[in-house]
C-alpha cells in the first residue's frame, strides 16, 4: 500500500510540473519543424519518460507541445488531430471541447503548422495552469510558460529566437538561451538555476515521426546547481554551427559591393579589381551552394536558395 502511494504521488507530480517554458515553430521554407523546452523537474525521478516527451513533431508538417498538468491523453488527442489535418486554431477548440479530465483550464498548449505552404499557429493557457503563465504567438513560433519568474520569460524567449540568424535549430537554441535566467521556472530559484533539464530537436521533411534527425537533451538533479540550458549549448555547439558571415568579413586587399541587403532575387557582386575573382557560397550547414569565378560584376541568382 505504501509503494502503491509512492508511485501516484510521483505521477501526480508529473502532471502538474509539466511544463514550464517552451517554444514550437516552423521553417515554412525548408519545411523543417521543431520544438524546444525546459523545466525545473528532476526526470531521473521519471525513468519512463525522455526529457523531451512533451514536444511532438510531424516532418513536414508542424508541432505540438503539450504542458501544464500534463496528461498523455490530451497528448494522444492533439497528435490525432494533426494527423487529422486539423488546423492549429482547430486542434485548440477541439481540446478545449474534450479534455480527458474535463478540465482544460488547468493545461497549456502550443501549436504550429504549415497549411498551404504557409505557417499557421495557435496557443491555449488556462485559466488555473500555474502562475505566472502565458503564451506568446508569432507567425510561425508559439512560446508558452507557466510557473514562471514572470513575463520577460516569454518576452526574451522571443526576442532571441527573432534574432538569430541562423536556421531553425539555432533559433530554437537562442529562444531557451533567452530564458537562461536565475529562477526563470519559479521553483529553481533555490537551485540558482532557470531549470532542471532541456532540450532542443528539429525534424527535417523525410525526417520518421518520433525520430527527428537533431535532438539534445540535458537534465540535472535538484540542488546541483547546474544550469541545464548551458550544459544543452555545449552540446548543441559540438555539432552545430550558427555564425553568419556578413559583409563586414570582406578582406579589404579586394574592394567588393554586395548589394541589395537583404536580397530576395539578384545579389550583385561588383569589384573594381582587375584579378579574376572566386565567389564560394556556403549555406548555414557548410554545404558548398555556389561556385563561380569573375571579375568586374557577377549576379547570383538566389530566389530558389
């Protein structure tokens, strides 16, 4: 009987700490989709569960995090209802309408999807999930918290991940950087950190539901005092890069104008150098999609880059 008791104290603690803040969003370009998260919860007390259960990907599609007071019945709903091809503002009304406990005021949801070749999304914070709790939506992004410090949570969260330049997985890795903040999930004050464990994944298009081709994943134990969202970028930068290269790297032994920046169709390359020169470019990836040599003027051709 007493064990018993042990594990539903144990599982109503994952009910209701899950989770605390988290992003969702898609690249409608390349199609990529992804999600990413933390929270001040000690996993290794919830051996049955990857830390980044909560965030649900269909390649090519869109994502789903599902958080506060946690239930994977609610979860089980929202993945049949994308796959339904139900729209993200649909999928909300539909949970709200059928929560498996009959109580949507007590959950958070975050949504993405691309319709059409268009990105749409949706978020739901109830009434009695956790304060301070709220949602923030972008054309393509939805940042959702609960048990937070407060609303610069969110509010850094966004800024960050809007600007960074690189591909979705950096964006994704600045939102949570833009949460590393003593306490960000109120109940970690005490431990000095924002939270207990992190992660961050992206699935690409041919990507298998379930098995993104990028995911990292970090937790810590209470009172370590390890800031997880650190630990996840020493791992991110292992096999990630996100530097830009700007004009501003131009070696000046060769005067070159780049222009228009930003450039949506032509880019235009003009030196007054009478050495024939080599343009390489390189996508964020470092895979080699450009190889020409000129010199005078040279256009690039980038509406399908």
């Amino acid at each position: 009987l007493i064990l018993l008791f042990t594990l539903f104290l144990l599982s109503d603690s994952l009910i209701f700490s899950q989770d605390t803040f988290s992003i969702v969003a898609v690249d409608s370009i390349t199609g990529e989709v992804g999600s990413a998260g933390a929270s001040c919860v000690d996993m290794s007390n919830f051996p049955n569960y990857d830390v980044d259960f909560l965030g649900e990907l269909f390649p090519g599609v869109g994502a789903i995090n599902t958080q506060a007071w946690y239930l994977e019945a609610n979860q089980e709903n929202a993945r049949n209802r994308m796959n339904a091809g139900d729209t993200p503002s649909q999928i909300i009304e539909w949970l709200e309408n059928n929560d498996a406990q009959n109580q949507p005021q007590k959950r958070q949801y975050g949504i993405v999807r691309i319709v059409n070749g268009s990105p749409q999304t949706a978020a739901f914070t109830g009434t009695l999930t956790d304060d301070y709790k709220n949602h923030v939506l972008g054309p393509n992004y939805s940042i959702q918290g609960n048990i937070l410090k407060g609303q610069e949570v969110l509010d850094s969260m966004e800024a960050r991940f809007l600007r960074e330049e690189g591909d979705l997985a950096c964006k994704l890795m600045a939102a949570l950087q833009g949460a590393k903040m003593v306490g960000a999930d109120s109940r970690c004050f005490s431990n000095g950190t924002s939270s207990l464990f992190s992660f961050v994944k992206v699935a690409q298009t041919d990507d298998v539901f379930g098995e993104p081709s990028f995911l990292l994943t970090v937790k810590t134990a209470n009172d370590a005092g390890i800031e997880p969202i650190d630990s996840l970028q020493v791992l991110f930068d292992e096999v990630k890069t996100c530097t830009t290269v700007s004009i501003k790297d131009l070696n000046n032994e060769y005067p070159i104008n780049i222009f228009p920046n930003p450039v949506t169709d032509q880019l235009k390359l003009e030196s007054n150098s009478q050495d024939r020169l080599q343009v390489e470019m390189y996508n964020t990836d470092g895979k080699l999609i450009c190889h020409n040599e000129f010199n005078g003027n040279f256009e690039i051709n980038m509406k399908n880059l």
